[in-house]
C-alpha cells in the first residue's frame, strides 16, 4: 500500500489537512476484465468520485495487458471545505474542489507504488500469490525486499535460449525477458527525452493519407507533399534515424493514435531482440538499467517482465522444509 500523508500538493486549508490512502494490485499480477475494480472512499464512506476513477485508469493504461483494468481503492481524507456533496442528491456521487490537486496526488501514489522493487520478500510472494482484497492489511501486500539497495541485488547468472537472463537475487530466482526489459528502459528514456533530428536524405512515403500525415506531424517530423500520393519526410525521432528500416517505422508511426503509442512502438522496435546473444557484462548492465525504471513490473504493452522464484518456494518442492541431516543432501556439524 503507498500512503501519501499531509502531501505536498494535496488540499490544505485551516480545516485540516488532505491525505491519500491506496491499495493498488501489482498490474503483472492482479487485474480484471471490466473498469469496475475501482472503488473509492470519502472521509470513512463509500463514495463515487467519476474523474479520480478515470485518473487511476489512464495512470495505469501502459503497466495493464490490453483490455485488462486495474484493482485499486483509495481511501482520501478531505476537509469539509473541499467537498460538495450537493450536486448529488443522493449524496453517492461526489465532486471535489482542487481536483486537479487530488488527481495529482494520485498520479504521484500510483507512480510511487509502481516504482518499487519488483523482487518481492519470500512472506511477500507467497501473499502476492493469493487473491488480494481490498481488506488485506498494508504489510501483506508491500512488495519492497529485504535488501536497501534494489540496483545491487540481482546478479545475473545465464541467459537462456538467448531469450531470458536468469539471475540470482537474496530471496531466490528470477527469470527476465530480455527484450521487454529493455523495452521498459527505452520507453521510460523516451518519455523523458522526444528527440527529433534532421534526415540526412529525405524518405519518400507513398499513400499515407490525411491523418497520417497530421499525426507525422503532431510528432514533430518535417512532412512536405514531393508529389502525387508522396510524402517526403525530413526528420525522424532520433532512435530510428540510422536504422535501415526508418521508413517503416514511420509509416507505423503514423498509423498510431497519439505520441504515447509512438513512444512504445519506438521502444519496441529499438529494444534488444530475442535471440541476440549477450554477454555477462551486457546482462548485469541491463538488470541495473531495468531495476531502476519507474514501473519494472510490465513492459509498455503491459505483459509481466520477470518471473520470480523464491527459495522458499524451491524448498518446498524440493521437499526440503522438513527434512534435516547429512543423509538427505544437507550438511551438518
């Protein structure tokens, strides 16, 4: 559970103090099928608050796999000033003053709670197993591990099928997917920093109609009629500007609906691909660049990045939480 208490940015006033509450399933762990996972809470009361509903649904678009929505309640406690419960009747639905501060406030919740580590405790997994509730206590759904420092507790071990890197952590195993791994990297850098460079020739695109070209545009690529049904495009975000297939990426560009489908088709297409060799030193540098991403959980498309295994868990298969002596494989004083 993230709490955000007396949080800068929340609603104050002399009446007290604003404060957050939330409970949030992991996105590669616990979703549904329909937006009614929802729920709210107004000072100790169930309440429906339409537009803090839709900010938790588009914060969390990008960590979910497609057509599925998020499990989460949040419990605000608002001062009486900043609430008007007479635009509702029946007093079920309720409207905020400061929204735009409490949809912050969420935003802010929801990012701090994705940001952490995504090695979970051995009591931790066990519990992330088990269908979470919104009743579940706080320190039953706390992901966070043992160690402080998140960026050194994975050590990576092999890669296997050129696919995966397994790696070793203090609590058990882990399996990563190299390519959404690195996608979530790349997604995260392109977010922080859209660079659009100049083409050194023109890529001439054929039959791309209005809103391709408006959304080329949007983008903030250089696109200029060069004749019937051509388009001659002078620059490209700076990632696929050197690669042989530039132009394909562009017109896959275009057909996206807004910047935020084009930085996850560009992360996708740039990321590292399955079945490229790496060596030792490649997967340490991309287990630290993963680990210290803002949502490790899901790729942008939403699938799950890891593959935990605790030791706890190889124990018992093993059958190894009940048997004690030198015969059994375990060594003794």
């Amino acid at each position: 559970m993230a709490r955000t208490p007396e949080r800068a940015g929340t609603p104050t006033d002399s009446d007290g103090a604003g404060r957050l509450d939330l409970v949030l399933g992991l996105p590669d762990r616990c979703h549904r099928r329909r937006p009614d996972g929802v729920g709210l809470a107004l000072n100790g009361r169930p309440v429906q608050i339409p537009d803090l509903e839709e900010t938790v649904l588009q914060a969390l678009r990008r960590s979910l796999p497609r057509d599925r929505y998020p499990v989460a309640f949040l419990h605000l406690h608002a001062p009486a000033a900043h609430i008007d419960w007479h635009r509702s009747p029946d007093k079920s639905r309720v409207y905020l003053r400061h929204l735009d501060l409490w949809q912050g406030a969420v935003k802010d919740a929801i990012a701090a709670t994705l940001t952490l580590n995504p090695i979970p405790s051995g009591a931790g997994q066990q519990r992330l197993q088990q269908l979470i509730t919104l009743a579940e206590p706080a320190a039953a759904y706390s992901p966070a591990p043992e160690t402080q420092d998140p960026i050194l507790s994975l050590r990576a071990v092999a890669q296997v099928h050129n696919r995966y890197i397994l790696a070793e952590h203090p609590a058990g195993l882990c399996l990563v997917e190299q390519h959404i791994a690195h996608e979530r990297v790349l997604y995260e850098a392109l977010c922080d920093r859209w660079a659009i460079v100049p083409l050194t020739t023109p890529l001439v695109l054929p039959d791309l109609d209005d809103a391709q070209v408006a959304q080329l545009q949007h983008l903030g690529l250089t696109v200029e009629p060069f004749g019937p049904k051509l388009w001659a495009v002078r620059s490209a975000p700076a990632p696929l500007a050197p690669r042989p297939d530039c132009a394909e990426a562009l017109v896959e560009l275009s057909r996206e609906a807004d910047l935020v489908g084009a930085l996850v088709a560009t992360a996708c297409r740039t990321a590292l691909r399955n079945g490229t060799p790496l060596t030792p030193e490649a997967m340490a540098e991309l287990l630290a660049a993963w680990q210290r991403t803002r949502h490790p959980q899901t790729c942008p498309h939403g699938r799950p990045i890891c593959l935990t295994l605790n030791e706890s868990s190889l124990a018992r298969y093993f059958r190894r939480h009940w048997v004690i002596g030198k015969s059994h494989g375990l060594e003794t004083p």
